[in-house]
C-alpha cells in the first residue's frame, strides 16, 4: 500500500495501531493492529539464540522448523485444496536423496547447497507433477490412496536401489552449506545449529509470505472452491485438473525442499526415516490439529506436535517414574506407567487424529471459512441421523 | 515345475488372507464410499483376539481330539467379538461424520488405525509374538509336487467364507437391505430399511471376516506382530480396488491374483522378495489411473 509511507511520518508514534502500519510480510492482509504481536513474535525469533547460550535449545529450534515447513506445505494440499495426500513423505525423501546424491562423497560429486536447494525443490515438483496428473483426475479419496502407494514406493526404492542410494545404509557425510566469511564467521555451517536456525527462519519467513499472497490469489481463490464443491468450480470456469495439480505440485516441492534442508542439516539420509509413521502422518497430525487451511494454526499444529514427540514423549515417563518412586507406592511402581507414556506415540496421534475431526473439527485456530463448512455438514444432518430412522 | 507348484501354493494361501481382508474393504466403500483405513488393523487386532483365545483354552497343548473343536471356538469368539469392535468403530468414529465432508471420515479412519495399532503396540509390545499352527501338517503328494494339508485347508475356510457371504448378500433379506443401502441410500430409507443397523452389520461381517484373515495369518506364518496389518492392509486394498471396489466377487478374486503375484515376482526374481510390495503399489496405482473400476467394478459417478 502506498499510504503507509506517509502515514508513518505523520501518525503519531507509539500507539499500537501506530506500530501496526508496519507491513510486516506475509501478514498484510490480516488487520494492520494485529500484526503488532506478530513483529515482536518475529523480533524474539531473531534475537533468541543470541540471548539463549544454550545451543541445543537452538538446535531444537532448527529441527522444529523443517516440519514447520513441511506442515505449511501439506497444508496447500489439504487445507486449501481438500486433497488428502497421504505419502507427503515420498517427496520429502526425494528432496533429501536428490541433495544428497549430488552432494556428498557417493558419487564424489560435490554440487553446491544453494544450487541443489531450488534443483531438489524441482525435482519433488516434477514428481509431485508426474503422480497427480494421471491420478487428480480421480475421486478424491482415491487420490489418498494413490499417494499412500507412492509414500511406499518411493523410501522402498531408495531402499533397494543400494548402488545408487547406499541401501539400508544410507548415504553418509551430505555436503553441507557454505557462504562466503562475513562478520569474523568462516561461512562454514558444519556442526554448528547457528547458521541452520537463520537459514529456516529466513525460508520459513519468505513461505508464509509466498502462501499467504498465494491464498488471497486467483489461485488460491480457485482451490478453496473446488475443496468446496468441485462440480460448481468447474462450472464456474475453473479448469479443477490443472489448479489441483498445482496445489499438489507445490505443496510437493515444498516437502523436496524441507528434504533438502533435513538432509544437510543432519549429515545422513537413511530410507527409514521416510515412513509413512514417520513423517506423512506426524505432518497430517500437525495439520488436522492446528486447523486445515489456517497457517497460524497449522504453524501452531507442527510446534505443539514437534514438542509432545521430541520433549513430553521422552521427559514425561521420567517424570512418572519419579513420582511414582517418590510417593513409595509398591503397585504404582510396579505398574511401569512411565513405560507406557513413551511408547504411546501412536496412540496419541491417533486419538489427536480422530478427535480433533470428532470434537473439533476446525482444528485449534479455525479457519472461518473450513470451520462454516466443516460444521455445517456435520450438524445438520448428523443429528436426524442419530435420532430418526430407528 | 515343483517351483511352480510351490509358489503357486504360497500364492494362493497368502492370496487367501489377502481376500479376508479385501471384503471388508469393499464391503465398507460400496455402501458408505468410506475407505476404512483402520481395517488393516481391525485384521491385526482379530489375529490376536485368536492367540488369545488360543490361550485360554490352552489350545497349543490340547490333544489332537480336541483341537478341531477348539478351533471352530477360536474363530467363532474372535469373529464375533472382533465384529462387534467393527460395529463400535463405526459407531464412534465414522457415523457421526456420515454427512461430512469426505475428508473427514477418512482423517478419522486413519486415526482409529493408529489407536488400534498403538493400543495394540502398548499391550503386546514392538516384537513379533510368536502363534501356534493349528493346521493339520502332512501333504498330498501330486507327483510333479506336494501341497501341504493346511494351505489346502486355509484355501478352502477362504473360499467357504466367501460363498456363504455372497450367498448372503444376494439371497437374505439383510443382504437386500445391504445393495439397496449400497445402490441409494435415500431411497432404502424410504423403502423402510434401517440404515444404521444396515450399516452396522456390514461392519460386522467385514470385521468377522477380518478376523478369521488374522487367525490364518497366524496358522500360517506363526507369527504375528502389532503393525502387520499395515502393510497387509495396503495389499488387501490393493486387491479391492484390482477387482473393482465394491464388488465383493472382484475382491475375492484380486485377493488371489495379488497373492500370486506376490509369490511369483519374489520367487522368480533374483531379489525379487524387497520388490514385491514395490510391483503390488505399482499395479494399486496403475489400476487406479488405467481402469480406475477394476475388474470387475461399475463406474461410480462423482458426486
């Protein structure tokens, strides 16, 4: 907007609606007073690892950003287009295996990170191109399927294909990034999550720029419609193959590039690591719990995920076992509560899962326009259903 | 050609589990168009309902007098109880949301998988736990081959429980209720038929059905762990949708050709065992883009 130049030297300084003429990217057209708490949010990102000198706290903060990424993604897909993809983690493999087939002593090839980061990106999007166009044409829940085959396909390839890929091994010592020496730094990222936790929240910043312009596009107008009713988009004008494909294309090559991310970051790529337990689930559970088609509520989704598999899983039975002693109880000890928190991974995303579609199915923060949509079809009719008929 | 024989006799018993599981399958998408994403599980919990009545009745030392009765017991207490859990399942987590969107009950499908596989995970453990065969053993001697008694035996529970439920379907009144609801579920209403109990009780034959996959599965490779269902699953769907979703002759029949595909691509090929599920998601996605009815499947219109 043009105005907000001049009303900055104009308006008086300090009130918060003063502050929120500020066009803080990626949230522009969400009420100007509301961006206030997202600048400071954005603020504390930056400034956190210099004031936290713990660097695992930073390191966790690097890690929780890729599913950030990868929830943003999915939530293209789902979210906004209402297509289920059940193999997200077929892409995020690919993105990985690509880096880290050019990128590492494999083949002695040594391409540079910031070259394969928008290559691998290509390829999952080529791929995610080359899986939707025969199938998109199908009906919706077959596409779920059609993915869930793929997710299995693809680690299982990567698997098998040992000469290529490393089998079972994996592919050790990936390349990691390097930038020219700035400010007494070498440029080299190695070990050190410093460089890692700038370089997600700078991608995490531009992505949320990207989808939330895109979602306020012709685009994303067109992809809500079809998630609503496909026959009336089509009828509209809207060509539904090719905007779908474009929803599943990018939401595909926003997983390659989390791919590549994850494998720099990480040093190996192993095929276990892209289960569908492992990642296309833990991303759809992020998703369906924050609220399909809300970024802060996705965004939201992946930390609170990401917190409950990496720190309450494994805290928690500590904390258990350690009450349990403390109040001395023979049957309690015995019992081994704490045994049976850490290995309910699954159970609790499956209870999030068919909860939140249950209970909740808007998700933590609604989107307004799922919300309308999603309670809409669950009342009504649900109630006669219960109740008539009998 | 003794190779032959004995891969086509693993074929087809695999195949057979295989198709247990693809009626439930196809039974649950013709009349709801719900893919059950939690019946790969329902299959592994009806597997272990079976070890545990197993050892209840203490089965694995009975005297041989005694075993074939035990055995009719065992599949009858897991079919029936793992059918009840089908009907519970549908009643708490998919009926609620029979007018929702269609994403939602398919989010809360794979959400009931992962309750069942993590309360399957939390009682059982991670490792694979071990199942009697109660199969007779010995074989017929064919000349060229022998076949083993119990695969014989395992193809022919199969293929009589498929009989009895196609018979079913097409000639009791609860079958009618079950194609009318199928064909147009507004219109059964009308006609005067409970939906909801109609609905119910095809989940509780596919459960059943499922269980008595699980039961086999266990006989035959007498073992059994908390996530085999996934995978086994995923194949069984593959054959629902190979032989046309929604048609439970097509399923029968995909259970067995995927079976035997199986047992061919990883018995003739020089690695072949680490592809094969790599050929069944291949032909899942092929049949999906090619012939998206099946085989045997009428075409479905987008509603």
């Amino acid at each position: 907007m043009k105005r907000v130049g001049s009303a900055d030297r104009s308006n008086r300084p300090g009130t918060i609606s003063r502050l929120g003429a500020f066009q803080f990217p990626g949230f522009g057209a969400v009420g100007r007073a509301r961006n206030f708490p997202y600048l400071l949010l954005g603020i504390a990102l930056i400034i956190f690892p210099l004031v936290d000198s713990d660097s695992s706290h930073v390191n966790v903060a690097a890690d929780a950003g890729h599913w950030i990424l990868l929830a943003l993604g999915l939530n293209i897909v789902v979210g906004y287009a209402g297509l289920l993809d059940l193999g997200y983690a077929a892409f995020f493999a690919i993105g990985s295996y690509a880096f880290a087939i050019l990128a590492s002593g494999q083949f002695n090839i040594h391409i540079s990170f910031w070259v394969l980061l928008p290559a691998s990106t290509l390829v999952a999007a080529l791929f995610g191109v080359f899986l939707g166009a025969p199938t998109l044409r199908l009906r919706g829940d077959y596409l779920a399927i059609v993915t869930l085959g793929f997710g299995e396909i693809v680690p299982r390839v990567f698997r098998n294909a040992t000469p290529i890929t490393g089998g079972v091994n994996g592919i050790v010592g990936v390349d990691q990034p390097h930038l020219p020496p700035i400010l007494g730094w070498n440029g080299n990222f190695g070990f050190n999550p410093l460089p890692y936790y700038y370089l997600i929240l700078a991608i995490l910043g531009l992505s949320i720029f990207l989808i939330n312009n895109l979602r306020n596009s012709r685009l994303g107008r067109a992809w809500m419609a079809i998630r609503e009713d496909e026959v009336a988009a089509a009828a509209t004008g809207i060509n539904t193959v090719t905007t779908k494909l474009l929803a599943f294309a990018l939401g595909a090559s926003f997983s390659g590039f989390a791919g590549t991310y994850y494998a720099s970051k990480l040093f190996v790529v192993v095929p276990e690591s892209f289960s569908f337990q492992a990642v296309s689930v833990v991303v759809l559970v992020m998703v369906v719990l924050g609220g399909m088609g809300n970024m802060r509520g996705v965004i939201l989704g992946a930390v609170v995920i990401y917190f409950i598999q990496t720190y309450l899983l494994i805290q928690l039975p500590n904390w258990i076992d350690g009450a349990t002693s403390a109040l001395n109880i023979d049957f309690l000890t015995k019992l081994g509560i704490g045994g049976y928190v850490q290995r309910s991974n699954y159970l609790i995303f499956g209870i999030i899962l068919a909860g939140i579609m249950l209970l909740r199915p808007q998700g933590l923060i609604p989107s307004a326009q799922r919300k309308v949509e999603l309670e809409h079809g669950t009342t009504d009719e649900a109630v006669s259903d219960l109740r008539g008929t009998a | 050609m003794r190779f032959f024989v004995q891969q086509l006799t693993f074929g087809l018993t695999n195949g057979a589990i295989f198709a247990l599981i693809a009626l439930g399958y196809t039974m649950v998408y013709g009349i709801i168009e719900l893919i059950n994403f939690a019946h790969g599980d329902i299959f592994t919990v009806g597997g272990f309902l079976g070890l545990t009545v197993i050892g209840l009745l203490r089965l694995d030392h009975a005297p041989p007098a005694l075993i074939l009765p035990g055995v009719i017991v065992v599949f009858a207490v897991a079919m029936v109880v793992n059918g009840l859990l089908g009907v519970a399942i549908e009643r708490v987590a998919y009926r609620p949301l029979r007018n929702a969107p269609r994403l939602a009950p398919l989010i809360t499908a794979v959400g009931m998988s992962f309750v069942l596989e993590g309360i399957l995970f939390l009682v059982k453990g991670p490792n694979q736990v071990s199942y009697p065969n109660l199969m007779p053993s010995g074989s017929i001697n064919l000349g060229v081959a022998s076949i083993g008694i119990g695969n014989l035996l395992i193809i022919a529970i199969a293929i009589a429980l498929m009989v009895a439920l196609s018979q079913f379907i097409g000639r009791t009144r609860i079958g009618r209720a079950m194609r009318a609801t199928a064909q147009d579920r507004d219109a059964a209403r009308l006609m005067g038929i409970n939906i909801n109990r109609t609905i119910a009780i095809t989940f509780f034959i596919g459960s059943a059905l499922a269980a008595a996959g699980g039961i086999i599965y266990g006989f035959y490779f007498q073992t059994i762990a908390f996530d085999v269902g996934f995978r086994s699953g995923l194949i069984a769907f593959t054959a629902a949708v190979f032989g046309g979703i929604g048609n439970v002759v097509g399923a029968s029949i995909g259970g067995f050709v995927i079976g035997i595909i199986i047992a061919f691509v990883s018995g003739y090929f020089q690695g072949g065992g680490q592809w094969s599920d790599v050929v069944v998601f291949s032909i899942l996605i092929l049949t999906l883009v090619f012939r998206p009815t099946g085989l045997l499947g009428m075409r479905v219109p987008e509603k």
